[in-house]
C-alpha cells in the first residue's frame, strides 16, 4: 500500500466512526452484545431518539451493525455488531486508552454555584461537592466571566447587589449559553417567576437532599429532546406557581396566561411526550402534566 492509499484508508475510516454517537454505540455493543433501542438508548447517557435512530441507521448502512426483527407483535428489533464492526474493538480500545492518557477522560458535570454571600455559595457547593465537579462566584459580574459551554448547571442566587440574577439569565441567552437554571434564593416566587428561562426554583434556607434532587433532575432533562426538556421546565414553573400563589394573583398575571399558552402550544407540538423518554420520574412528571 503506498502512502497516499495509506493515508485515504485511514481518513476513510476516521470519517466512519467519527460522528460523535457512533464510538459509543459501537463500544456499548461490543460489551453488552445485542441489545434493543430502548436498552441502547438508556446505555447511552444524553442521546436523543432521533439522534439514536439516525446514528443507527448510518452504521447499519456501513455494514457495522446489523438490525434484526425478533418479534413482529409487538415489532422488536434488536442491533448487534456484524463481523466488520467486532473487529474494530482493538482500535477503539487504542483510541480509548490515548484518551485516558492524554485527555484525562470527560469527568463528571460541572456545576457553577452563584451567591453574594460567599459563605451560602461555599455551604453550597460543598453539599455538591461529592457527586460533581463544582466552582463557586461570588456575584453576578463573576458567574459571567466563569460561565463557558461546558457548565451543565448553573445554581443562581435570584437578588444579589452590583448585577443581579435575573440580569445574569438574560446575559445567558446574549452569550449564546444554555446550562440548567436552578434558581436558588430567599425570594418566595411570585407570579413573575412563570417569564424566567429558568429549570427549578428552590426557596433558601434549603435542604440539602432539594438542592441534590433539583441538580440531578435538571441534569436528566439535558439528555431529553429540546421541546421535552422545554415543556418539564415550564410544567415545574406551573406547579411552583400553583403551590405559592393564589388563584387571583395567576388569572392576573400575563406571564402566567403565556406560561399556561406556551405549555399548550407544547403539548399539541409533542403529541405524546412521553414516548422515547426512559426515565420513570420524569415519564411521571409528563404523565402528570397529561
């Protein structure tokens, strides 16, 4: 083989399995063998169904991965490695082990806990501190020069003096950012809370396990699907304003009215939204939204 076959051999197959999905499913495939859409989907942490379907659909059409009807009634289908693709597992091993070496791998997601009050932000974090990787700002104008793509949630103090933390979310969407908004404030919600591009809303003083439970759940519904992940949000915001306001203060409030139209506009666009979605919990919340 001369060099210049060598070297469109190798971007031939880099091009192969180079679509971000692909290593994944092949590697996951290679460890648990056959394995349904819905298995595969909850393996593969953060992939959509669409992206799952297409991913699938490109790596059958290269002879990687074959796709098996097992039973008609209801239809199941199975996708397991062929031959060709069992034979890359000694280069994603390499690829896997250059990356372990040299990159120091992915790690876990990175939390940006935002307080005036330096003591509440590092009580915070600390509580944080065991299951992600957290950083700390004191302050609105600091969170910004500290928020970048890879933060996955942000957990914001709502009033703090100099920039405050609705000032930061509307910086978010200039910037061009979209981690998880978990508001965590000593506001009690009011009716305008229905207008903030926020996730979760949690009241201080809080406990530890509602600021846990708040950051995981909104870390689950990244890997959801924007107009799924849109519509839990917005569902959480409906729920918070039915708990703490009245009746009186929600048919009066024009943030509360678009609230609820958007929430419609959202069920009639998913038809079904709970379809594809593997997560009990969060399959409850939509159910219960239903």
């Amino acid at each position: 083989m001369t060099g210049d076959d060598s070297v469109a051999t190798v971007v031939e197959t880099v091009d192969l399995i180079s679509k971000k999905w692909h290593p994944a499913i092949i590697q996951t495939l290679l460890q648990s063998g056959p394995l349904r859409f819905s298995e595969l989907k909850t393996s593969l942490d953060g992939v959509s169904g669409k992206v799952l379907t297409d991913s699938l659909n490109d790596l059958v059409e290269s002879g990687l991965v074959r796709r098996t009807v097992v039973s008609e009634s209801p239809k199941r289908v199975e996708y397991e490695l062929t031959a060709h693709g069992r034979d890359l597992q000694e280069a994603i091993e390499a690829l896997a082990n250059w990356g372990d070496t040299h990159l120091g791998g992915g790690g876990p997601p990175r939390v940006l806990v935002v307080d005036d009050d330096p003591r509440l932000a590092e009580m915070h974090a600390g509580w944080l501190a065991d299951r992600y990787d957290v950083e700390t700002a004191y302050g609105g104008e600091a969170a910004l020069r500290r928020l970048d793509d890879d933060v996955d949630v942000l957990v914001l103090d709502r009033r703090m003096p100099g920039m405050s933390g609705e000032t930061v979310l509307e910086r978010l969407g200039i910037l061009g950012l979209d981690p998880g908004v978990v508001m965590l404030t000593a506001v009690e919600p009011e009716t305008e809370v229905a207008g903030m591009d926020i996730d979760d809303y949690v009241v201080k003083p809080a406990l530890q396990k509602d600021v846990l439970e708040a950051v995981a759940a909104v870390l689950e519904r990244q890997g959801l699907e924007d107009p799924v992940r849109e519509y839990l949000a917005l569902s959480a915001r409906q729920a918070l304003l039915e708990a703490e306001t009245t009746p009186s203060e929600r048919e009066h409030s024009e943030e509360y009215q678009a609230l609820l139209d958007r929430i419609e506009q959202l069920e009639d666009l998913l038809d079904d939204p709970i379809e594809g979605v593997e997560n009990e919990s969060i399959r409850g919340l939509l159910a219960d939204g239903r």
